[in-house]
C-alpha cells in the first residue's frame, strides 16, 4: 500500500502552503543548519587524539619502515611500570596523575642524548635535560585522578614533575614551563 498524503490545493491546483508555514519551515533549517555547524566547531566536539607517542633522535631502537621513529602505541604505554605523583600545577588543583616515567619511555628507546625537546598537537615545543628524569622521577601522565587526561584537559599526554616536594624549584615561571601538556612527540638530542 503506498503512502498518500493529502496536499491542499487553491483552486488553480497549486499548493496552498501558507508563507508562516513556509517562513517556519525557512527558520527550522537555519536553526538545525547553525546547530550542527556550531557543534562541530566547539573545541570540545573535537574527538581526543588516541594516545599514542613518537620518539626521534639520539635513539637506538625504532619500530618504523624508515628506521628514524619509535611509535608507542596506546597497548605499549599502558603496558610500561605504572607511577604516579600527587602534586598540585598552576592549572590543577593537587591531584594524582598516573603514567610511565619518562625515564621509562627513553630506556625503550635507547636514548642517548642530554636533552629531550618535546613537541604538542598545538605546535608547542620546550626542552628539558635528560637529568630531570633521575632528579626528580619526572612522569608521562595519561590520567588525572582516574581519568583519562583528553586534549581538552591537557592530554592526552601531560609532562608532571613532583612540584609539591621541590617547591623551591618548580614553581615560578621556569618550573611552569616545564609542566607541558598535549604531548605527541619527544625529540631527544
């Protein structure tokens, strides 16, 4: 059975759709139109990269066709020891975050530099020396109190120092500077 709908018809045999009718539905599509073009512009509709990490320079070890990167994959971090640190950061309130220590991470790689510069989805770049790993026990954090940091909340990769137990060292600019967030590649030099 075919579905029928009843169109009402002016006595030329045109439609007789009233222009409120025609101007509501004008204003429907402009709404529906602007909704879906302002939710994919929010920050926050955007979709979290997957957790995952490059390493290039002073390296031994790659796991790429090319022989220059070593792609940690999300299974290969999670897969590392496991440490946490509860500090508080300028933007955060004390929390624990949890991940490898970067330590950890260039062990994998057969690091052999003394730098390590470190590279963001918003084009970032900042430099620490290799001897922050050792001094103060310096963490990858892919989590912040039992969640899973997203790009929006510093993820999905955050750079966290113990700033609550150097306190005369981490704080201030320079010690800001070194908390950096949105990580996705590590350059070691």
């Amino acid at each position: 059975m075919a579905n029928v709908m009843a169109t009402p018809r002016n006595a030329t045999g045109a439609t007789a759709v009233s222009w409120r009718m025609r101007s509501l539905m004008g204003l429907m599509g402009l709404i529906v139109g602007l909704t879906i073009g302002f939710a994919d512009a929010q920050p926050g509709a955007q979709q979290s990269p997957a957790l995952s990490l490059d390493v290039q320079g002073k390296i031994a070890n790659t796991n790429d066709a090319a022989h220059r990167t070593y792609h940690f994959s999300e299974a290969q971090l999670l897969a590392l020891p496991v440490h946490t640190i509860t500090t508080s950061t300028t933007w955060t309130p004390r929390s624990t975050f949890t991940g490898p220590k970067l330590a950890d991470i260039l062990k994998v790689v057969g690091a052999h530099g003394t730098e390590i510069e470190l590279r963001t989805f918003d084009d970032y770049t900042y430099t620490v020396p290799m001897a922050d790993c050792e001094r103060y026990g310096v963490i990858v954090a892919y989590s912040m109190n039992g969640q899973r940091l997203k790009l929006s909340d510093f993820g999905p990769l955050f750079l966290i120092y113990p700033r609550d137990a150097f306190p005369d060292e981490l704080t201030g600019a320079l010690g800001d500077s070194k908390f950096v967030w949105q990580i996705k590649a590590l350059i070691v030099k």
